[in-house]
C-alpha cells in the first residue's frame, strides 16, 4: 500500500488558490460569461500543477491529472458555495410584508 506524503498533497491544495484566482477574474472581468469559469478553472489548476512538477516530483502526466481534479474540485466547491447561498426570492417574508401584501 502506498503512502500519502506531503508533496502528493502539493495540487489538491491548490483548489483554495484556484477558487481565489477564479474570483479575482471574475471581480475584475464582470463582463466575462458565467460558462467560462470552469475554464478557467482548468487554466489556473494544470497551470499551477505544471509550475510545481519540479516540487512534488510529479512527471507532466501526473501534473496534468492532479490540476485537472484540482480544477473540477474548485468547480464543485463553487458551484455547492452558490447553491448554500440563500436566494432572497426564496426567504420567507416577515409578517409586516406579508400584512402589506394583503392590503
């Protein structure tokens, strides 16, 4: 059985980074579309992993595949982190709204 060390935890702890990278575009690109993300993501996680090959002695196969799953990992983080949001169309009006609309 293999061991888990440090360094092969070097790219899955970069989906912190990758999230922060995914939203600093997104806060400086407004206009960008919402489909583009996940792209982005991919960009930010194989490039990452590529830059860090030479540290976790991971041959560009492997670095690939890690930013990859790096990647759909920050995805999934930030798709769960918008569907926990709560919707202000889905909150319960207080009961003074609730007496206005009847009105």
């Amino acid at each position: 059985m293999a061991e888990i060390t440090p360094r092969d935890l070097v790219g899955v702890a970069g989906v912190p980074a990758i999230v922060g990278l995914v939203e600093l575009v997104k806060r400086v690109f407004p206009e960008l579309p919402a489909r583009l993300y996940p792209v982005l993501a991919l960009a930010f996680g194989v490039g990452i992993n590529l830059a860090l090959m030479g540290y976790s002695g991971a041959g560009p196969v492997e670095a690939v595949a890690v930013g990859v799953v790096a990647a759909l990992m920050a995805s999934g983080l930030y798709s769960q982190a918008k569907v926990l949001k709560p919707s202000p169309r889905l909150q319960h009006p207080s009961p003074a709204a609730r007496e206005r609309g009847r009105r």
